[in-house]
C-alpha cells in the first residue's frame, strides 16, 4: 500500500511530534498535520509517529485506514474533491465525473500523468445548493456543468507550473 | 450606510470573493465594506446587501464584479435606480419572509469575524445573565420550558440530556458539540459556523455551565476550513473579551473550548463513535448503556449536541422558554433549519417553526421544480431517512408526524426529486453510501447493506427478479434488528420507504425491464428517428464500439446488441434524431 520512491525528510514532523506526542488523544491530529506537510502518509513518518508516541505501526495504519481523509501514496499538485453527495448526485455529479475523466484521463483516486492533478469523490461539500460541486486545493466551484469544468480545468492547467 | 457582501462557502463559490474586491476597489476608502455570512438565498449568490443603521434598504442579486462601479455610483449619489437590474423582486423576498428566524438569527446580517457585531445584537447577554444570576437548575427549567430537542437527528429533548450529564457521578465533565454533520446534502450547521460562531460558542458555555464542565470540544468536519477558520478567531476574541476562559465575566466559572478536525468517517457523526475519534482511535461505536452522560469522553460524564441545537440556547435565555415553545406542534416546539436543495427553485438555507406541512416549504419558500418538470418526492433526513412522495406533501413537519411517513426529521437535509430522479437508483445511491461508511462492527450492517446494495445494483442493470422485493425487505429488518447503532439500524430507510411509495418504479426496473425515470443508463435504448436522420453520418464516426451503421445521407441505425449505452451520438446530433427511450 505504501509508495517508496523518494526518501522522506522524516525531521520535518519534528515540531508537530514534540508537540503533541505526549498528548493523549492526538494521533489523528499528527497524521492530519503529518499529511499536510508530505502531502500522504508515507511509511517512514509512520513509524517516526510509532517511535515518539509509542503506539505500534500496525495500529496507526488501522486507525489512519479508518478515515478517508488518509492518503498513502503522493497527490498531485491540484487536488479536485469532486462531491458525491444527495444533492449533487440529483443534479448530476456522473456528468461531472465523465467529464473530468474524459479531461483529464483519470478516475477516483488516481493522478493524471504530468502530476498536475488527483481526483477523490467526498461525500458532501456543503455547498450542497450550488450542486453539482466541487473542490480544488480549498477552493469551492459550483453550478458545475462538463464544459465548465472544462474551462476551470484548462484555466489551472495553463498556470499549472508556477 | 454599511455594506455587506455574503461570504459563507456558497457565496465565494459563487464568486463573492472577487466582487468584494471590485468593490473595495470601486467605493471610497472610508465606505464601510464589510463580509457577512450566510443570507441563506443561496441561488441568488452573489449577494450585496446596503443597510442604513440596522435596516436594509438594498439587497442586489447575481452580482458580478462588473457591476462593481455602478453599484459604487448608486451608493455615492444614493439613487439605486441605476443598478434596478440587480434588485431583488419582490417574489423573491417572499423566501425570507415566511421564515422565523432563531439559530440563524445572526446569519447574513452580522460580520461573522467580528465579535462586536455579535454583541450589538445581543450577543452574550444571556451568558451574562446565567453565569452572574442564575443557577444551573434554573437555567435547565428554562430549556425544559422551551421544549427544545436535539437538532441533530435524534431529537432527544436536550434538557434531559443536560440533567443527566449534570447529575452524574464523577469529577471531571465534558461537552462536546457535534459539528460533523455528515449529512451529505445538508449543511445548516456549516452555515451557523461560517455565519455565527459566537452563538454557537455561547449556547456552548451556557451548556458547559449547566453540567459543569470545563473543557469542550468542537468536533467539525475537515471539508469545512472556512467554518474551522471563522470558529478560530471567534474563539479568539470571545477569550480576549472574558467571555471564554478562567473566571468568565468574573465569576467562578471557567470553560476551554478546542476545536479537533475529523477526518470524514460518516459514522463519527454517531455520539459514541465520535467519542472514540476524539480519543484518537478508529470510529466504532461503542455498545450504550453507559450513556455518554455517565461515561463519555475518557469515560468521564459528557453531553453532546449538534450546532443548532447549542445555537438555539442563548435566544431561549434571552427571550424565556415560553416564548420558543409557543412556536411549533405539540411534539416539536420552536423551529428548525433544512438545507433546501436537489431541483428545488430556490435552493437555500431555511428556518421555519415547526408545523408548517412539507408543501409550504417546497412551494411557497422554495417555488417549487425547475425546468418545468413534475416533482416527484422529497428526502429527509439523508442515509438515515427517507423519501416521501408527493402525495403526502400535506404532511407537517415535526418529529412524529415526518417518522409516521417512514421518513425521519433528520438533522435538516431535504432534498427535492423530479420525475426525472429514480427511485431506486436513490435507494441504491445511499446504500453504496452506508456499506461504505459502516464501520464493520456488525455483522448486519457491514454485510447486509452490501447485500441489499448488490440486489439494487443488479435492479438498476435489468436483471432483477421477482422475488428481490421480499428477499429486500428481509434483509432490511434483519439490518435494522441486528445493528448496533444508528447507522446500521436506519441504513435500510432509504429502501424501505421508496418500496413503500414508489413500488411500481421497482416492478417496472424489474418486470419491463424499463427505467421511468430514464436514469439508469443500462435499461436505456437509444435510436434514430428516420423522420430527422440526415444521414450525415457523425454518430457513426463517433460511436466507440461501431453500432452505427448507414450510408452517407441515408438513415442509419443502432445495432442494439452492440451498444454501450454511452449517449455519445444523443450528444453528438446536430438534428435532434436521437431519441433515449
Ligand atoms: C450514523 C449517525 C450519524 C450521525 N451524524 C450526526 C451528525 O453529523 N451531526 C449531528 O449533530 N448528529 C449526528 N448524529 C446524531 C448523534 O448521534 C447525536 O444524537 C446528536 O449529535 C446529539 O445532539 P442533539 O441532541 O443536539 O441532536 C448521527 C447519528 C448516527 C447514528
Ligand atoms: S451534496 Fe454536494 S455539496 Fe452537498
């Protein structure tokens, strides 16, 4: 399940670790701000978190595998959450998933080829009367249709490299 | 005059954001530009509103930044004649109008990161009033009186949960308020938190007093950074001011709030299993009794509430209880916020007192379908609820009366359907949604929601039979009787009740093998209308599977046995000769 690639600078969790390791009831809180600075979680900073919290690897995986919002293999730059939700599936999210995928060549969970983008279906965006939405590295676009997104798409692409 | 531009998710998704900075561009230094929260209008977005002291004279609609300098020049001459394109028409005010407006009383009309907005309003002044001269059991007879329940889902009336907590054994008590909201097609409490927080921090403190805690916590989704944010700095000030902390307002009282980020687990939303996500472990419920008002959070006494049910406590305070019950039914006192949304018209944000019927709602404050189409039914309380058809539109709104129709109040979301919606694709669509949250703890809900998503599944494809009307109602009982917790015990709502209603759409899923709704995509046919076949042979060059055939400028066909069903020469067809049977 993990990707080894790169090495990881495993030091960059130091602060975040000294923090909060001796606190208890922080695990998620580690992993969330582990995963914000690498992006994932990759398997060194696990066992980084194992060796100051004292909690064992294989139960930091079962509960980091619990939630959605852990990743173990790297993003993109530009992470669309595209939202799945009651209201967006009423109003047509498959479209909009079609589309994406026709775009860019990806489905959920995958990252397009030059590394620019990754898609995950979430539940619910709450900006469920603006539906079909989505998200893009924290900004929210609804009223979504395919040529839209398009346009969205091929506007974030243009810029892609700065 | 103030000017306000909404900026609650929806607005800066619709671009609020960048018609404030027109603006700010556009108007003098020293106009007073400001952001407020969440108007509830939502498919208006963006919204300016001008206000002379406490009163709107203005609201302007679908603004764009272009209209930026005008708007600008109406303001400096203070003649709005030039932006009339822009006013809101009077149907449209009727939206706010029919509504009462207590959690939300805040949203759209103060600046959520300003906590001086929140106190000229009365903010506060009932925490005043219950840490300086009250006691705790008089502040409970209060929200006894009010006939407050949870808006969470459950419905539970709150005093008795505060009384439990309250008197239960141990030293150390926690409160916690359930900002999860998991619901996916709802998002009242987004809205409280973008729009509001301080109300939600009061009517927080104002619990915490009550049972005696002295740490909360705000457990929130992570898909809502906006309302993590707005909470933060309103958490900020509200300690700078004294009204969070050691000694509030200089009594001997002292309550922490913290916020903790979930990290999406729809199960979470569930109290126990929340609890157990504080903690740092994997969400699973745990088996009640004991109730988290013996032993929650580290098994010390806890309370947990949803956002409006705390946002509800400081206008009860400050108004009386009596006052809020006077609103509503027998069984459900004072109001409640739905997320209007689906193929409603006006999809926003909406706060009525409880027994207005279903109809009310969707008609007179949403206006009813889009696009002309006929409205077919109406989904209350999402993965946990059900659909309620158009034939029981008459029914009104409060706890009994919403569960007697199968359905449940839920925690808000209500989620409009048109003939163009299937029925069982629905039940489908929430039933991959709860296989894939259960949290496996029981045996019931984590295979039987897969077993019932696979008969749904096999319906929407055509290959459905018979006998799976039965063989789904079983496993229905089976996963409500068998399931420890809320999820599991609910997951089957969504089938059951559009079994109930809607019947005849599974018989023709099943027996004509035929999709009324025209939905599912594997009981579509497509073909070409001869009378309006050109023959210019596009469909043909863009068919990926070769099913078309046919000669230049004369009629093709679709070979049936070869199509996918893609739809690529529907769309494709500049002549409308593609008919979707
Ligand atoms: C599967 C499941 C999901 C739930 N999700 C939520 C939620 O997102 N927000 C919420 O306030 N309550 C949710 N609840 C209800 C809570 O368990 C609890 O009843 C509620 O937070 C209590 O607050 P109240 O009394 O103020 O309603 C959920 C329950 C279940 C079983
Ligand atoms: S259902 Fe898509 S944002 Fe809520």
């Amino acid at each position: 399940m993990f990707e080894k690639s790169e090495t990881i600078d495993v030091s960059l969790i130091k602060d975040i670790l000294e923090q909060y390791a001796s606190q208890p009831g922080s695990l998620i809180t580690i992993l969330q701000k582990a995963q914000d600075i690498y992006g994932y979680l990759p398997e060194d900073v696990i066992y980084a978190i194992s060796d100051k919290t004292g909690i064992p690897p294989a139960k930091i995986i079962g509960i980091a595998t619990f939630y959605a919002q852990f990743r173990f293999t790297p993003i993109g730059k530009y992470l669309i959450m595209l939202c799945e939700g009651t209201a967006c599936h009423v109003n047509g999210s498959k479209l909009i998933l079609k589309a994406i995928h026709d775009k860019l060549g990806i489905s959920d969970g995958e990252t397009s080829e030059d590394g620019l983008f990754s898609l995950k279906t979430v539940a619910c965006l709450g900006c469920c009367s603006l539906s079909p939405a989505m998200m893009i590295n924290g900004e929210t676009y609804g009223a979504l249709t395919p040529e839209k997104v398009s346009v969205i798409l091929e506007e974030i692409r243009s810029k892609g490299g700065d | 005059m103030k000017i306000l531009v909404g900026e609650g998710s929806c607005g800066i998704a619709a671009g609020a954001g960048k018609v404030f900075s027109a603006l700010k561009k556009a108007l003098p230094e020293n106009a007073r530009l400001e952001i407020t929260g969440c108007i509830g209008m939502c498919w208006l977005e963006p919204i300016v509103d001008i206000y002379i002291g406490n009163k709107l004279i203005e609201r302007l609609v679908n603004v764009s930044p272009k209209d930026a300098s005008l708007i600008a020049q109406a303001i400096k001459t203070n003649d709005f004649s030039v932006v009339s394109d822009l006013r809101i028409s009077s149907s449209e005010r009727g939206f706010y109008e029919k509504q009462t407006r207590i959690a939300l009383r805040n949203c759209g009309v103060i600046n959520p990161e300003n906590i001086d907005d929140y106190i000229k309003n009365g903010g506060y002044e009932s925490l005043k009033k219950v840490v300086l001269a009250m006691t705790a059991q008089e502040v409970l007879e209060e929200i006894k009186l009010s006939g407050l329940r949870g808006r969470g889902g459950a419905g539970f009336p709150t005093w008795f949960k505060w009384n439990a907590a309250k008197d239960a054994v141990g030293d150390e008590r926690y409160l916690i308020c359930n900002a999860d909201e998991g619901d996916p097609g709802a998002f009242m409490d987004r809205a409280v938190i973008e729009s509001d927080p301080h109300s939600l921090i009061e009517g927080m403190l104002i619990g915490a007093f009550v049972i005696g805690a002295k740490e909360a916590v705000v457990y929130i989704r992570a898909e809502y950074p906006l309302a993590i944010e707005r909470l933060k700095t309103a958490i900020r000030q509200a300690k700078q001011r004294g009204f969070l902390g050691k000694n509030i307002l200089g009594s001997d009282f002292s309550c922490l709030i913290r916020i903790k980020a979930g990290a999406g687990a729809f199960v979470c939303g569930e109290e126990t299993a929340l609890i157990e996500s504080l903690e740092g472990n994997r969400g699973m419920p745990r088996i009640k009794p004991p109730f988290p008002a013996q032993s929650g959070y580290w098994r010390k006494p806890s309370n947990i509430n949803n956002v409006e049910t705390f946002a509800n406590v400081p206008w009860i305070l400050l108004h009386g209880g009596g006052k809020y019950s006077a609103l509503g039914t027998e069984d459900g006192k004072g109001t409640k916020v739905f997320a209007l949304t689906g193929k409603i018209k006006r999809g926003g944000l909406v706060e009525i007192p409880l027994g207005k019927t279903l109809r009310e709602v969707i008609f007179e404050i949403g206006d009813g379908i889009r696009d002309n189409k006929k409205i077919k039914a109406v989904q209350l309380g999402g993965p946990s609820g059900g659909c309620i058809p158009e034939s029981l539109f008459d029914t009104v709104i409060d706890y009994k009366s919403l569960s007697e129709t199968g359905a449940i109040m839920g925690s808000g979301g209500m989620v409009v359907m048109d003939e163009n919606t299937c029925m069982v694709n629905m039940a489908k669509f929430f039933l991959d949604f709860t296989a894939k949250e259960s949290c496996g703890k029981c045996t019931h809900c984590r295979i039987g929601t897969k077993r019932i998503l696979e008969i749904l599944e096999r319906i929407t494809k055509g290959e459905g039979r018979l006998e799976d009307i039965d063989i789904l109602k079983e496993l229905c009982f089976a996963v409500k009787d068998g399931s420890l917790c809320g999820l599991g015990q609910t997951a089957p709502n969504p089938v059951l009740t559009t079994l109930n209603y809607f019947l005849d759409e599974y018989e023709a899923h099943i027996v004509d093998k035929k999709c009324p709704a025209g939905e599912c995509i594997a009981l579509r046919a497509y073909e070409i209308k001869p009378e309006k076949c050109t023959g210019c042979t596009l469909c043909a060059k863009k068919c990926p599977v070769n099913a078309i055939s046919g000669k230049v400028k004369q009629t093709h066909i679709i070979n049936q046995d070869l199509c996918i069903k893609c739809g690529e020469c529907h769309s494709v067809c500049r002549f409308d000769a593609v008919k979707v049977r």
